[in-house]
DNA sequence: TTGCAAAACGATAATCTTTCTTGTTTATAT
DNA sequence: ATATAAACAAGAAAGATTATCGTTTTGCAA
C-alpha cells in the first residue's frame, strides 16, 4: 500500500487529509474499529468530528476501498479491502489476524450442494493464538 | 425441536409465556432480526417490552440457546443453537439458509498454517439462490 | 492563477438501537 | 400456600449512527 491518494482517486472519491489519514491509520494497523479509529485519528486532526468519520468510511466500504469484518461477540473492525482472505480471532488476547485459506474446493461443495452461485465468503475462525497458548 | 419448556429449564432459564413464545417464532422461521421478532411476538404479547425482548435474546444468547448470525451488510439474525453449521445469503431475494459443510480439513490447514488452536468458526457465503437465478 | 460548483467538513440535532432503572408481577422450590 | 428470586412493562438513559446546515475545501476549467 502507500499512495492512497491514488486510491481515492481511482474510485471517484476527493482527496482530504482526513480520509488520507484514517487510511494511513487503517493500513498501518491492519484493523480497526470505529472508536479506535477516532481516537487514534484525533492525534492528528484534533478537531475532526465523528460524523465526518462515519461518513467517510461508509464512502469507503462502498467504493470498496475499506472493508467491514463483523466478529461475533465483538464490535466490527475495518480494513482495507485487499484480495480475498479469511480471518482469525484469538479468544484470550482478542488480537485479529489474517489467513490466507483456498476455499474452492469448500464453496465448490456448497455450490453442488446448494444450487447457489457463490462469489463471496466471510469466515472467521475462532481459537487460541500460539503466544497465549503457552 | 419442540419442548421449549425443557430447554429453558436445561439451561436454568425461568420458563414465562414471553420466552416460550420467543422459542417457538424463532424455531419456526429458522432466522430472524430482532426487530422481526418484535413485531411478530407482538402478536401474541401485544403489551410485550422490547427490552424484555433484549434482555431475554441475551440471557439465552448467553447460555447458548440461541446464536447470534453477523451478516455483511445486514442485521444480525438469531437462530436456535444447532450443531454447528455455515450460512450462505441470497443477494438478490436477501434470504438466508443453513448449510452443512464438513470444514474440517480447511480448519486443520488453517491451524498449521497459523498455529492457532480453533474451537469455533462463522462461514457465510453469498451469491444468488437456485430461484434468483431463472 | 483564479473562480465556480460540487463535495466534504465540523457542530450538533435527530434517530435508531440497546441497556438500565424501578415498581409490579410471576415462576419455582419449599 | 408462601417466600424469594427472577422476569416483566414502561420509560429513562446511554450508546451508536445518520441527518441537517452553514462554512470550508477540493477539483476543474476558464
């Protein structure tokens, strides 16, 4: 990642420092809720408000730059949308992570299965992460 | 399913005629919001509280009567906890179906891959149902 | 550049959604 | 039957999200 102005660009979006920096936020920490994401941006913009956020990630998720991962139990985090990939959460550290998962032959299944035609998947896999393992 | 009376008692839940109502909508429909919910039970409690509502979809929540299903980009929808089993949405008529896939193998490669140990997991498909598809 | 129109911004009000409080009623175990 | 702990309804309160509106900024074109 890195040039996000190009980004915003590309999908018809103006460029303001503020939508700037809550992607630079959200790429550097790779996710992140919308309380997090506010009173981390406030560093920087102290003065930004809270709808401008919403508003902004709401453009985002919708020009598909950005990307709402709902968690069961837990408050949904953002990410920039990137190529498609699955989640993990640790139940003891909370952290949430990314994974890397070919699914074909699992939603070729459910295709056969159901009659569906797939074209996208959440899944998010829940357990115990190796440090709190320990 | 049936004898909400002894579920409710299994899981050391009071048994009042608002829960076993709750119960038998959401077994009969399969999945519902809450505000469906709401209006449907109003039917048969018509002086039923919403936050008795809340209060009771969290209490069972809780002792694992009910699960809670977070979808992209809708509300969430409860169903009566089963064995495990994933989801998938129709995007065109919104409607949302169980769907039994073995993910064991993906979850083992998920767990080398990562080193996490998993007890849990949330798969949604989406794409377009055999119906929407004519 | 400069100027214009459209979009974005901040502040705050309005609207949900969910939880909390309180006084009353009900369920269950004795 | 009765006691008590839990559940109930109603409404207030809290929390989360969206809408409104006057001002500022952006992107574009003269």
């Amino acid at each position: 990642m890195k040039n996000y102005e190009l980004i915003l660009k590309e999908h018809s979006l103006k460029v303001t420092p503020q939508r700037l920096g809550m992607l630079s936020i959200i790429d550097y920490v790779g996710h992140i809720t919308i309380e997090e994401l506010f009173a981390n941006i406030r560093k920087d913009f102290c003065s930004i408000s809270i709808a401008t956020l919403y508003k902004n990630i709401n453009s985002m998720v919708e020009v598909k730059i950005l990307k709402e991962i709902k968690i069961s139990n837990s408050k949904s985090k953002y990410e920039i949308l990137k190529n498609e990939h699955s989640h993990m959460v640790c139940k003891k550290c909370e952290k949430l992570e990314d994974l890397n998962l070919c699914l074909d032959i699992t939603i070729e299944n459910a295709s056969k299965k159901s009659g569906y035609i797939f074209d996208e998947n959440a899944l998010v896999l829940f357990g115990i992460c190796p440090e709190c393992q320990r």
